[in-house]
C-alpha cells in the first residue's frame, strides 16, 4: 500500500509514525514551513488523515484534499474533526475508544486522590525538607466522598467501577438516564453538582457541552467540592474555574485538559489545592502502542476494502 | 437532718495517658465525659492505674511497667504496635488494643494514592506543569499503565485487605504473603516474601514491624521484584532496608517507589529528592479527620469493654 499517500497531521506517536512509514506513503504535516507550500504538493495525493487531539481534520483541510477518503484519529475525542462536513463527503472517520478507556479513568482517580489527600502537595512538603520542622496537617477521607459523573459513557462507567470499590456513593449526569446502572441520575447539571463532593467531567466535547461547566455550576459545587476534567478543556469556563479558585469559591481541581493546551493560566501553579497534569490520560507506553495499532487496522481495513474496526462516521 | 452533698462521687475509672512530650492524642477532651486521666508515671495514681493509653509511637518499655503494678491494659491509638514491648505485656498478662480498623480506609486510599502517582507520574507531572515547561517541552514521558499489574500485598491484614479490593477493581490481580495464609481469602498466597516478588510487578507493605519482618524488603527481594517494579510502602520504614532501596533506585534497578515511611523520620534521603519516579509523604496515609474520630471511639468502646469486663474491641 506504499502508493497510497497518508497524512499525519502532528507528532503524536513515534511508533505510529514508523508504522504508517512502512506501510503507506507517509507526508507530515508539521515538515512544512507553510500551508501554501503543503498543498502545493500534496493536496490530490492524499487519501488519508491521521489526526489527533492537536490538529484533526477541520473544514478548510478536508475542502483541500479532493481525494480524502478517510480520517483515522489518534484519540476518542471527536472534537477536532468537522464530523458533518466527513459526512457530507461521504469520508469515513474512525477513532480509538475502549483501548484508552482505562488509563483515563486512572488518571482521573489519581488526580481525585491526589487532590483529596494533597499527595503532590506532601511530596513537595517533604522535598523541600519541611518534615522536620513538623507535621503537615490533616487532609480529608476520601473513601466515600460522594462522586458525581459528567457524562457516564465508557470513561465516566470505568471511573465509577473504581470509586465505588472506595465506598464512595455514584451519581451522575448524561444525555440519557441509564436504568441498568444502580447509580443516581440527575437530570440537569447544577442538582448533580449539588448533590456530591467530586464532580468528574467525563463527557464528550460537542457545540451542547461547551462550557457545560460553568459558574453556575462551580458555584453549586462549591467550597468544599472538587472538580475534575479529563475530557476536554472546554468542557469548563476556564477563567471562571481560575477566579472561583483564586477566591476559594471551590475546593480543588484536579485538571488534566485545558482550554487551550500547551498554554496553562499561571494563577493556577501557586495554588496548593489544585493538581496539574499535561494532557496525558492515555499516555502509556501500552494503551499509546494499542492506539497506534488501532489507527494502522482501521487504515488497512478501508483500503483492503473490509469493514471498519471503530467507524464513527 | 439531710446532709447536703456538694460533690457527686466520682465513678471514672483512672487512666493513665501515657505520652512523649511532642505527641498529642487527637481528641482527649472527648474522654473525659468517661474517664479520669492523669499522665505522669511519676504520678501517685500510677500505682493503682489499671489501663493506659499510648499515644502514637510512645514507648512503653518493661521499666516503664514497673512503675505500673496494677496495669493490665494497654490501648494503642496506632495500627502499628512495634513501640510497645509486647512480650513484657504478654509476660504480665497485660492485654494489648491497637486502632482496629479506624485507620484501615485512609492508610489503603493513599496506597492506591502512591501508586497510581508512581506509576502515572502525577507529582512529577504536576510539577513539568508548574514549571512552564509544557509549551516549550511539548511531550511528556509516558507512564505505565496499571490495570493488569500483578500486585503483590506483604500483609494481608485490614488494610491489606482495603488496598486489595481497590485495586481489582483496576483491573489488577493479586496475590500476597502473610504471616499465615488465609483459608478464607481467594487471592494466591506465597509463603515468602521473594517468591511473592518474583510473581509481582508491584509490592505493597502494610505488614506489622516486629523481629521477623525488620527489613522484610531486602536486597534479594528488590532484585527478585526487578527494573520495573514498584514499592509502596505505608507500614513502618524499618520494613525496607532503606540504603539498599535508595541504592537501586538511584541506580535505575527499580522501576519506582512511593514512601510514606522512613527508617529515621522525620529524615528522608535527600538522594531521592532528585527521582522523578519516586512519590514521598510525611507518615501521614492515616491522618484525616475521619481516622481520629472512629479512633477515639474505638478508644472509649475498648476502655469501657475492659472495664465492665466485657471481651475487647480490637485486641492485637
């Protein structure tokens, strides 16, 4: 298949990148100086998109390539990717759920501990040699604080499996009720949030879910709750979450998406109840592999004519 | 003629509060509705005192029972009973009471706590975000996953047993080692502790420090654990040869360790201050607000047991 001429839009993956290399005629978006100059060689070569959560497939890019047939997504989130015009078109899009969905819920466990306990605080207490000079102070139990699920799909069901082996009481909020799950449903946003201690946004990022969390919402969470994002940036009013923390109107926030990632708003690292981490819910040498694996056979697939592997569209 | 009668007898059984200068117990003035406390050995009423509490890692030494004829109780408001000589109290038909299960969820949340930090570098991460680094450096190193980890527990007591069910609930499996083996309990028992590491990716100490286990985690097992295992430690820090764990780590042998313990607190080796892979914490996995509570009532339930002569609530 080395004729067929695929894209990928960013670094995301070196074993992706070896991947596509030794079976397709691999372009890299990110080798140009410019998009005059990309589209003046490539732009009736390219078949295929490997995109992620950096650079998807937005309107202007797949208008620009007459023979796209498929966008292969390094990530669940859809997001990046102008899905209507895909299908519009006719292109296919696939994406990586179910092999990431683990690691993600992790990570949103770790951030809850990490925030609850104050573990990365205590860390930094300890590397900055203040146990000596005495004991840091009380944090709080987090078996059975009441956790609340922004969206229970396949991420926000794994973190709810995990906290309840805490004890830890499940409610949650999604587009639909789900009746086979023993958990409490809330019909609107603002009584979840009311009704638990760590709120977890888990849901997808779409035109209905932006800013779905918002001052509203953060304030009903309130000074002893917790947030947590792994899903995306925007799923939250960033500048409000920041003023709500500065002034103590939240407890903490355990954050490992921003609105507009690399960039993360300084007032946030002097604060002690907040934990910070770089966009990486996936990101281990195993589920990393296991995506990257995922993105080749959907690509195989479509060209080889046999059924998708996880088609969206 | 009715004598009147200002004072109302008092029927407080004595105890003593036995306790070094720098330690507290969280909550005492909650006891006092039931007991009458006093804390000097040197105390008159220690010669009559018939239980005492100890106070975190206070000693309590065969001279200090000496001074205490009519003792026949000690309650410990730790899990952990290593300050006391047990032996001496055994001798002596002195009962002993450690804290049960009043700290059993708070020590297993910060293992898993530890854990899911060493293996998904959490503090490390939290701090490439602070520093600014993240648009400049763009990537991150990946972490390990830790669903399908074998996690070996050194200890299958009550907070063995709570980290256990956590973290199958990730998805991992477990196996342990433990002073016996439990007929009751599913999970593969391993009489050793080396055997226990060879079939682990990850080892977690919650066991008792005694004789026996000083130093259960010694070279030989770090070795048999290997370069990609972890250590979490939340029991005593003299569970873990302590030089040899820094020697591996600082040498990349291991693949990562979250401490809460250390063999000389508050001193922690400053050779680990530098590990990106290495989680550490100020002995505190028990102290929430929540612990203290369920202990002091633990406290008063063992103390009011043994003094209407009714079998103990948590005896070790």
């Amino acid at each position: 298949m080395d004729s067929i001429t695929v894209l990928m839009t960013s670094p995301m993956s070196d074993y992706l990148e070896t991947q596509l290399k030794d079976r397709f005629n691999l372009v890299k978006l990110w080798t140009y100086s410019s998009k005059t100059d990309f589209f003046k060689h490539n732009s009736h070569s390219i078949r295929a998109i490997v995109g992620n959560t950096k650079i998807g497939a937005d309107a202007e890019l797949i208008d620009s390539l007459p023979e796209l047939e498929i966008v292969s997504s390094y990530s669940v989130g859809l997001d990046k990717i102008d899905l209507r015009k895909c299908q519009e078109k006719g292109i296919r899009v696939t994406n990586t759920p179910d092999v990431l969905t683990d690691d993600v819920a992790d990570v949103a466990m770790g951030l809850m501990l990490a925030v609850a306990r104050r573990v990365c605080e205590c860390d930094r207490f300890v590397r900055r040699g203040l146990w000596p000079k005495g004991d840091f102070r009380l944090t709080n139990k987090f078996s059975g604080m009441q956790v609340g699920i922004v969206g229970l799909g396949r991420i926000g069901s794994a973190i709810a499996k995990r906290a309840e082996a805490f004890g830890c009481p499940i409610s949650y909020y999604s587009r639909s009720e789900k009746p086979e799950t023993n958990y409490k449903y809330f019909s609107n946003i603002i009584d979840l949030a009311v009704n638990c201690q760590i709120l977890v946004v888990a849901c997808a990022l779409t035109e209905e879910t932006h800013h779905i969390v918002n001052r509203e919402v953060i304030d009903a969470l309130g000074p002893e709750g917790i947030l947590i994002n792994i899903g995306r940036g925007s799923l939250i009013d960033e500048p409000e979450l920041v003023s709500a923390l500065l002034q103590g109107r939240l407890g903490g926030a355990g954050l490992d998406v921003f609105e507009n990632e690399p960039e993360v708003p300084e007032q946030l690292f002097g604060l002690e109840n907040v934990v910070l981490m770089p966009h990486v819910g996936s990101d281990t040498v195993e589920t990393t592999d296991a995506m990257a694996d995922l993105v080749i056979k959907n690509l195989e697939a479509h060209f080889l004519k046999k059924p998708l592997l996880t088609p969206v569209v | 003629m009715a004598t009147e009668d200002n004072e109302v007898e008092d029927h407080r059984p004595l105890v003593l509060i036995h306790h070094l200068p720098s330690f507290k117990l969280p909550l005492q003035d909650r006891l006092i509705t039931h007991f009458r406390l006093f804390d000097s050995l040197a105390s008159p009423e220690a010669s009559s005192v018939r239980a005492l509490i100890c106070v975190g890692p206070t000693p309590v030494t065969a001279d200090n029972l000496d001074h205490l004829p009519s003792l026949r109780l000690v309650v410990g408001s730790s899990a952990g009973l290593d300050h006391v000589d047990l032996a001496e109290c055994r001798r002596r038909g002195i009962s002993v009471t450690n804290s049960g299960d009043a700290y059993s969820e708070n020590v297993a949340d910060y293992a898993v706590a530890l854990l899911l930090d060493v293996l998904r570098r959490v503090s490390a991460a939290d701090r490439f975000v602070r520093s600014g680094l993240w648009p400049q450096m763009g990537e991150y190193p990946l972490g390990c996953k830790l669903g399908g980890k074998r996690i070996g527990i050194v200890g299958l007591g009550s907070i063995g047993s709570e980290v256990a069910k956590r973290l199958v609930a990730f998805g991992c499996t477990v196996a342990y080692n433990s002073r016996n083996k439990k007929p009751s309990v599913l999970y593969p028992y391993y009489a050793n502790v080396h055997d226990l590491a060879v079939n682990s990716d990850v080892l977690i100490v919650c066991c008792a420090l005694t004789n026996e286990t000083h130093h259960i985690i010694n070279k030989d097992v770090l070795t048999a654990l290997g370069r990609e295992g972890v250590i979490i430690n939340v029991g005593r820090g003299a569970l873990v040869d302590e030089k040899e764990l820094v020697q591996f780590l600082v040498q990349g042998e291991i693949g990562g360790a979250g401490l809460d313990v250390f063999e000389n607190e508050p001193n922690v080796p400053k050779e680990l201050f530098a590990l990106d892979n290495v989680v550490l914490s100020p002995h505190l996995a028990v102290s929430t607000p929540e612990s203290f509570e369920a202990l002091n009532e633990l406290i008063i339930a063992n103390l009011k047991a043994f003094f209407s002569n009714k079998p103990l609530l948590s005896p070790f």
